[in-house]
C-alpha cells in the first residue's frame, strides 16, 4: 500500500517531542479516532518497524516517499515550527535572548553614565578627557595582550588527534543545515562540494533553507536537490528575516543523531564529518559542538582578502585553540559548527535576534555547562572582496559581539556562578574587548595626533601630558602586538607568504573601527538588521582552495 496524499488532519499531533520522533523515524502515526489504524513510513528498515510495531501494537503500515512524510509533516506544524523558531528561546529563557536589547536596569546604568560623563565633561572637561584616555588605553592595552596570551597557549596547543570513523555500517545520519538567500549563483558548486564529502549518502540529511519568497534560489535548489539525501525546506515568510530563524524552522526537521551548519560558498574538507564522528565518539560527553578551522580559497586575491585570511589564521588557528586548552567559553564562527543535535536542541538552539548567533551559541552553551572543541579540519570560503562588502559583514558581526555581551551581562553573578571567574573575565576580554579595542582605536590614534599637533605649535607647553603619553604608549604597544600577532598567524597554516601583509595590519584595524562604530549605530537604528553578504564574486580558482 502506498499513500500520495494525506489531509493536514491525520498528522501527528502537536506535542512537538513527537513530532521530533517522527521526523526522526520518517513516519506518520495513525490519525483521529476515526481514521484508519495505518502507520505511514518512508523507512522500511528492519528496526524501524520494530520500533513502530513496538509504539503502535496492531497497526497496518503504508510506504510512503521521504519527500512526502516530511511534506506532510511541515504541513501540520508549519506555524508551530515557525513560531517557535523565533520565540522558542525568548519564552523559555527571556534573559538570555536578544529580543529585548538592553533591559530597563541595563538602561538605567547606561542612562545613569552617560547622564554622570556629561555633567563631568561640562565641569571638568580636560580631568574627564585625562581619565577617558587612560580607561580607553588600558582597555585597548588590556584586550591586545589577552590574545598574545591567547596566542601563546593556541600556538602550543595540538588538537587531540582521533581516529577518523571509516566502518560505514557503524556510522550515524548527520544533518548538514545550508541556509541560503539569493544564492542561485553559488548552488551548483555547493551541492557538488557537498557531493564530494566523504559519507555515506544514505546517512546524510542535507537541508537546503530558502526563504519562500525567493523563488530563484528555491527553483535552482529543487532542481538540484530533487534526489535525497537533499531536503529542500522553504522557510515562511516572517520576522526578523536571519540566518538564525532560517536555520531554526529547518532544524525541527533535522534526523541526524549529529547536524553541521555550512554557509552558501563553503568547501569543507571531504573527511570532516568522519573526523567529526570520531572526536566525538573519543571525547567526553560534555563536548557539544566541535568548530572546524575556517580560512578562505581566495585568500590571494587583493590586499584586503590577505588581511582577513591573516585575521581567520589567527582567530580560528591560534586564539581559539588557546581558549579550547584553558577551557574558556568559545564564541562560535558562523559555519562549520558540528553539534550532538541532543544538546543543540536542550539550548534551545539559535537565537534569531542576534545577529552573530554563532558566537551568543558557543557562550550559551558555556553557561549551560557545555563545552566546544576544536575540529582538525578546515572548511574555505570566500572573502568578501570589496571594501564595501567587507564592511557590511564586519559592522555586522561587531554589532552582534555587543548583542551577546549585552546578553550575557544581564547577571554577571549567574555567569560567574556558571562559567567562574575564569570565563566571566574571558567574556570582557575576548569578546567585549574586540569591540572596545576597535571602537577606541581611532580615538587614541586622535589623540595622540592632536597632542602632539598643538605640542608642536607651542613647545613650551608640550610636556608628554597625560593623555599624549597614555594614548601613545597604549598604541605603540598595542599595535606592537597586533602586528606580531598577524605576523605570526599564517604559520601554524604554511601560509608564510602572508607575513610580510601582517606590517599593514594597523591600517586593518582602522577598517575595523569604522565597522564598529557603524555596527553600534546600527545597534540603535536596526538592531536586528541583517545584512546580507554576496557569494560567488570572487575571480579565484573556487574548485581548488
């Protein structure tokens, strides 16, 4: 017996932990009391049925296609999963949402200081300004030489190498999320990059995540994706229109026992999910996630391409292995997140008011007593070529930083009660300082340009006052490390021909600091904003990293 069709009534009913098993097992339970007593499955396998015969003595069964279980599916719960991909977290754990950018007492003390500088400034203006440039220098100095110490303990850190999973017959399903949006372009090289990964097709569950309405890319993708093990999901329509809701509505679909998320221009090494399963099956349960190393294939394209290549080697190479070996919580990258889909789904998965929901994830799972680990596998995309492309991604990703410190700071006892002192100061440092590093960079570069401007016109007054020797020295040694930093990232990565680039990385962080300052703004203009990123523009070689 094989069903085509089905009404929306005779699906599983709305407790969702059921509709989880039945995406699971690719089944539809019997209907309402007047239904037939059928069980329609697109999974014939021995110990499915048992399973089945097991939940639902006395049943009949009816095979169905996996495209059509899962349609039907979608069909009853639509509005419930896409309602619960944008409310499911701010519901269960409001505090750690950012539906609501800053709460009242965060208002207040935000209020309450500003209110305090500027009586202070319209009093005593040039003791104020002294004092901000030394919180300013010691911030900026502060951050810089947590990652050198960062840098240090990565550059020493080798990830615990294990066997990578080669008995087929043993391995799991495993989900690969690839949410896309006016990606027609780049899906033909996705689906073959996908094509090529070393895994069993029969055990993988890919979903292709498309808005409904962007028919160009749905049309492109059902073409492609119209064999399994591709599942193409249309997102509906709503707000805030992210990856992280995108990503949500589709993971309520998801059947792998593990789940991937990769971006539209990803190429992962073929071996990665192997390598994923085996790091996970060798590691402690308390590992959730493991992050691949990121770079990009077109890392040689233009000064600004070499410079953000410098920037993932030493994020994804250097200071990120350092936090994973002092066991600090580790904001995730955007893509390449291998997650035990049980504990993706106990976090209530991605936040989609925040727009670098990757790194809110990696330090919401640190507060649930969680860990994330480094992957020995890199996954290449492409670098954003183009200032202005640049620039829309990095002011997003700086906006979303102060989202998650913002976040994360609601109860800072809680998160020391969490994460210890440790991790709490590792928050400051790491991710509140990469934005303060680059908001108050321009700011000293100002001041110590100014100082010694109007020292030059008047000697007799020039003295090294405060805020000239402060913000002179807090550049000059910050800037030190920062070069030496990017200097040193590409070795770990052979990339030694990238060094030299690393003397122009002041004239980056200055890019970086109009990032910020447009990404704070449009914290308070359009704080859920998400601006999209063009794929396939690139003019390197894109089948060869």
């Amino acid at each position: 017996m094989v069903i085509t069709d089905l009404p929306a009534s005779s699906c599983v009913s709305s407790n969702l932990p059921a509709y989880e098993r039945c995406v699971a097992r690719l089944f539809l339970p019997p209907g309402g009391e007047n239904a037939p007593p059928v069980i329609v499955t697109a999974d014939t396998h021995a110990e499915n049925l048992s399973w089945l015969r097991a939940a639902y003595p006395g049943v009949r069964f009816a095979g169905a296609s996996r495209e059509f279980v899962l349609s039907q599916l979608e069909k009853r719960f639509g509005p419930a999963i896409a309602d619960d991909a944008v409310h499911a977290l701010a519901r269960a754990t409001p505090t750690l949402s950012a539906r609501q950018v800053v709460t009242p007492a965060q208002a207040g003390l935000i209020g309450g200081f500003l209110s305090a500088l500027a009586l202070a400034l319209a009093t005593r203006p040039i003791a104020v300004y002294d004092v901000l440039a030394g919180i300013a220098s010691i911030g900026f100095v502060s951050g810089t030489f947590f990652r050198a110490l960062l840098a240090w303990t990565g550059g020493t850190h080798r990830e615990n190498t294990v066997r990578i999973a080669d008995d087929d017959r043993t391995l799991p399903v495993y989900t690969i999320l690839v949410p896309l949006y006016r990606e027609a372009n780049v899906l033909p090289r996705l689906v073959q990059a996908l094509r090529h990964l070393d895994y069993p097709a029969d055990k993988l569950d890919i979903k292709l995540i498309v808005e409904s309405d962007d028919n160009e890319t749905a049309i492109v993708a059902e073409a492609l994706g119209s064999v399994a093990p591709f599942h193409v999901v249309r997102v509906p329509v709503g707000t805030p229109r992210t990856k992280p809701r995108a990503c949500n509505y589709a993971f309520a679909f998801a059947r792998g026992e593990f789940a991937v998320i990769y971006d539209a221009e990803d190429r992962p090494e073929p071996d990665q999910l192997r390598k994923a399963i085996g790091q996970f099956r060798a590691g402690p349960r308390e590992v959730a996630c493991l992050q691949a190393h990121l770079n990009f294939y077109n890392a040689d394209e233009n000064w600004l391409t070499r410079l953000f290549a410098l920037d993932y080697a030493l994020w994804f190479d250097v200071l990120m292995p350092g936090l994973e070996k002092l066991r600090l919580p580790m904001p995730l990258g955007g893509t390449s997140n291998h997650f035990r889909t049980s504990a993706l789904r106990d976090a209530m998965a991605w936040d989609p008011f925040n727009v670098t929901e990757d790194a809110d994830l990696g330090i919401r799972l640190a507060q649930m007593g969680m860990r994330v680990a480094m992957l020995d596998s890199t996954t290449f995309e492409e670098a954003p070529t183009t200032l202005p492309a640049w620039l829309k991604q990095r002011s997003r990703w700086l906006k979303g930083y102060i989202q998650t410190w913002l976040v994360h700071m609601r109860d800072p006892a809680a998160l020391r009660r969490r994460t210890g002192w440790r991790g709490l100061m590792s928050l400051q440092l790491f991710l509140g300082g990469s934005v303060l590093s680059a908001l108050v960079n321009p700011l000293l570069w100002a001041t110590f340009v100014g100082s010694c401007v109007f020292a030059a016109r008047d000697e007799t007054t020039f003295a090294w006052h405060t805020p000239t020797s402060i913000s002179a020295m807090g550049l000059l040694a910050g800037n030190a490390v920062l070069t030496w930093l990017a200097i040193a990232a590409p070795k770990r990565r052979g990339w030694i021909h990238l060094a030299p680039y690393g003397f122009t990385v002041s004239f980056y962080w200055l890019l970086i600091s109009v990032a910020a300052w447009r990404g704070l703004l449009q914290l308070f203009t359009r704080p859920f904003h998400w601006e999209k990123t063009e794929h396939g523009l690139s003019r390197c070689d894109q089948t060869q990293p």
